[in-house]
C-alpha cells in the first residue's frame, strides 16, 4: 500500500545542479524515523513514470532545479497555480516530460493528489559534470531540513 505522502526528487545527476532534487531525496532516504510514513523517491528524469509514483497520494512534495533568476542556491517553494512554465520548444528539458503536464494529466485520469507541493532550486551551473555546485552543496543539509519542515507541518509534528 502506498504511503498518503511522497517526496519526489527530479532532476540529472549528470548535469551538475540539476541533479540537486535527486541529491535531496537521497538525504532524506537516510532520515530513519523521522519520515516514518513518507516515501522518498529518486525519479530523476522518469517524466510519464511519476503519474504512477503520484497517483492514490495526498499529498506530493516535489525537489527540482529551477530557472528562476534568483541567486545561485536559493529556494523557493511553489503550488502548480503559482508557476508558469516557459518550456519554448520541445525536447529541450533534460526531463521527458514538463512538470506541470504531467500534473495536468494527473488532474485529468482523478489521480493527482489533493496537494501538489514544488520546491525549485536555482541552479549555479547545469554543465556535464557529476557534483553540485559548490554553492548548491553547502546548502544541502538546509535544503533536506525545509523539506522535512513541510512533511512535518503536514502532518502536524
């Protein structure tokens, strides 16, 4: 059975800070105890395939990189009333899919949960490369503690 509540970390690895929802989730993957009745997956870029990692939830709290003209590290937390997606072409993500289509689509098959949460991270660089920024990566632990802030207040402890 699944759990009501998800975290989902996305992102490439491969690519410098935009592997940084990923690195989230494998953090939080070693909370023991504390995310008790969470489950924390790493999808990376499986674009489609999180329909089924979001479908029968309450609530799903996406970690992602995010272009948002903030400075390099800074974190935002965002609904999917609150973002606008300014793909221009398509095949140009290193995702398989735009975010807010999958939820669309999610919303469309009575699947999406009752609460979509986003956390966008602004990247410093999403060139080749298999470390994060090191301004991204002084900021991990922060980034873990937000998150688990949110699963908290949700589940109120």
């Amino acid at each position: 059975m699944k759990q009501a509540i998800v975290i989902i970390g996305l992102g490439n690895i491969l690519m410098s800070d935009e592997g940084i929802g990923v690195r989230v989730a494998q953090k939080l993957q070693t909370c023991e105890g504390v995310l008790q009745d969470v489950e924390v997956i790493e999808a990376g870029t499986a674009g489609m395939g999180i329909l089924h990692a979001i479908a029968g939830r309450q609530k799903v709290v996406f970690v992602d990189c995010a272009m948002m003209k903030e400075e390099p590290g800074m974190m935002r937390r965002f609904t999917p009333g609150d973002v606008i997606s300014n793909k221009s072409l398509p095949g140009r993500s290193l995702h398989e899919g735009d975010l807010l289509d999958i939820l669309e689509l999610s919303r469309q098959l009575g699947d999406c949960p009752f609460e979509v949460v986003i956390y966008g991270i602004e990247p410093r660089s999403t060139a080749p490369g298999e470390e994060l920024s090191p301004q991204l990566a002084s900021r991990l632990a922060d980034y873990v503690e937000t998150v688990l802030a949110e699963i908290r207040n949700a589940s109120g402890g």
